[in-house]
C-alpha cells in the first residue's frame, strides 16, 4: 500500500471513526465537533460518561429520537446539545449534506450518508434485517460479526426455534433460563415467548431495559423480577455475562445460550453454557457481502473485523478495504 492512497482515505480511527477533513466523528467517545451515535448501546458505560455534559463545549450529538430515549438518563442530559433528525430528511451543515437512514439493527439505529464535494460517503455501523442502502464512493461498516461459514437466521425462524425449544425444556420438567447476549435481544426473545403465553421473569437489568423501552413507546415483554424462585411454567431472562443465577429447589437451571455466536463451542465454554440458539443480531458474513455489493462502494473500511476474512474476499473484488480500530472497540452487548 503506498503512503498517498492510505493518506487519502475517507475514515480515521480515534476513540471512534472519523470523517477526513470535516467535523463529523461516528460513534465516537471524545473529539470533534458532531459526535453522530448509530445506536443506543454503541458506546458502552464508559464511553458514555465521555459524551459531553450540558453546557460543556461547542460538541453536538447526532441521533434519533428514539435512540436518545433508549440511553436513558444520559440521553435525557444529551438532548440539551442534540440534533435530533428524523429517517430520510436531509440537512445542511455547511458544506456537507447529511442524511440519516434506517440500519435495521435495533429500534432507533441509524446509518449516516454524508455528501460533500460531489462524493457520498456513509457511516453504515452494523446493520440488521430492514437496512437500508444508499449509494457510496466511501464505506465504512461494523463488521464485527462477519465470521465465514456463520448463516443467521431468519428472525422468524430464530423465534420459531426458540419456542421450541423453550416448551421441550418445560415439558421435561427442566428450568429454562435463556443467558441473552444483550438486553435488547432479551426483550425480542421475550416478546417471542410472551405471545406464546410463557410466563417470564428476568434480571434487574432486563426488567430496567424493558422500562426503557415502555417509555420510547416500543413493545416489551410483561416480565416479573426474578427473586430465587421460577414456577414450573416460567422461563428466566438472564444476561449471558452475569453470574449464574441460583434458582430454589430441586429444579436445575438448563441454560441456553441466546446469541448470534451461541455456534461459537469457546463462547460458550466461556459462558459456561452447553447448549445454545443462534439469534441475528445484525448482519452475517454474507449479508455484509451483499451490503457492500449494493452500495457500490470502492472503498471500504471495516470496524470490529476479528479476522481478515471479510477484508480479504472484498479485495478480491478490486476494492481498497482497510480494518479501523481494535477488535471489540464498539460494545454491541451492554445496556440497552
């Protein structure tokens, strides 16, 4: 790679992405003029202390309304220096012309086009079922779950499944405890055995998300706090980190990990969990194939890639693909 393309590449990695040249940085936790968030739990807890403070400087936050509703008290304090655009309206903002459109990746997530001298460059982040795509000369997506060989399912036929299996483990007499990557994939999964009729508890910190998600006007499983006990039709939504919960009597916990890695044999070693469903969340390895094909991107930077698969296939195509930032910078699996 000579030195002048890789100095005239679009995207820069500093405490998050940064547009070349202009004032813009995407899913950033310090620096630069208009922090754009794609998401609610981008940042994580203490990239989120990072974010400015009311009356703190000149920085302002790019979202939706729904993803500032989602980050809770933060985004409460955030809506002071917020510019709050809504999907498919674009703006001004001095030379540039931005836009924000639908990622499909979780309620409120956006992906950001920015045009400026007659070329159009996007901030995808991670993407999910629904995204959709606008055209671009510069990409640059989240491609943290871009493993070969790894298929997602279908939505629905992830729900389909996790049913199923929810009901097996019941009619065996077991305790079905569901170890969720994140709160927002809890509250789907629960939404899924809600409408069937199972009876659900779960940790504090999913009760708090479905809390969250009352208040933003989107749906949200009927949950009961978990408090040692789970009656012979109930189901427990724990969070896959959190220490294994201890449930009284003589019912053991089967733990199922629900995750779009749960095919992953050392995550789950890791999690201490033998069995698992693999649930979307964002999109796979082809999906992101067929994002970048569409967009018609030349360039391309990657976020998050734990290999260079991904990277490798997309050169194949005669792209200038490059990776930005250190593997896990961006924290899809806390908070909501």
């Amino acid at each position: 790679m000579d030195a002048s393309r890789k100095n005239s590449r679009t995207f820069a990695y500093r405490a998050g992405v940064r547009i070349a040249g202009s004032v813009v940085a995407c899913d950033a936790s310090a620096g630069s003029d208009l922090v754009f968030l794609s998401h609610a739990p981008v940042l994580g807890a203490r990239g989120r202390r990072g974010l400015p403070r009311v009356g703190g400087g000149r920085r302002q936050i790019l979202s939706t309304d729904t993803t500032l509703t989602l980050l809770g008290p933060v985004g409460d304090r955030l809506r002071a220096q917020a510019l709050i655009a809504a999907y498919g309206r674009p703006f001004a903002l001095g030379d540039m012309r931005l836009e924000i459109f639908p990622s499909g990746y979780l309620p409120g997530a956006a992906s950001l086009l920015c045009e400026r001298g007659g070329r159009r460059i996007v901030y995808a982040g991670p993407i999910g079922e629904g995204a959709e795509v606008r055209a671009a000369d510069a990409l640059c997506l989240d491609a943290r779950l871009a493993v070969p060989g790894v298929v997602f399912p279908a939505r629905a036929a992830a729900e389909a499944g996790l049913r199923q299996t929810v009901r097996e483990l019941l009619a065996a007499g077991g305790a079905p405890v569901l170890a969720v990557e994140s709160p927002a994939l809890a509250l789907t999964a629960g939404l899924s055995l809600d409408a069937d009729g199972i009876p659900l508890r779960a940790h504090r910190a999913i009760m708090d998300a479905a809390a969250i998600f009352k208040r933003a006007k989107l749906p949200a499983p009927a949950l009961q706090r978990f408090a040692g006990r789970l009656a012979s039709n109930e189901v427990l939504l724990w969070p896959a980190g959190a220490a294994r919960p201890h449930i009284v009597g003589s019912r053991s916990p089967s733990l199922v990990l629900v995750s779009p890695q749960a095919g992953d044999p050392g995550r789950r070693a890791r999690l201490g969990v033998s069995g698992g469903l693999t649930f979307p969340l964002g999109a796979d390895f082809a999906g992101l194939l067929r994002y970048v094909e569409a967009t018609g991107a030349a360039e391309v930077a990657l976020v998050g890639a734990t290999g260079d698969d991904l990277a490798e296939q997309l050169r194949g195509r005669g792209l200038d693909v490059y990776n930005l930032g250190p593997p896990s910078q961006i924290d899809l699996f806390r908070a909501v």
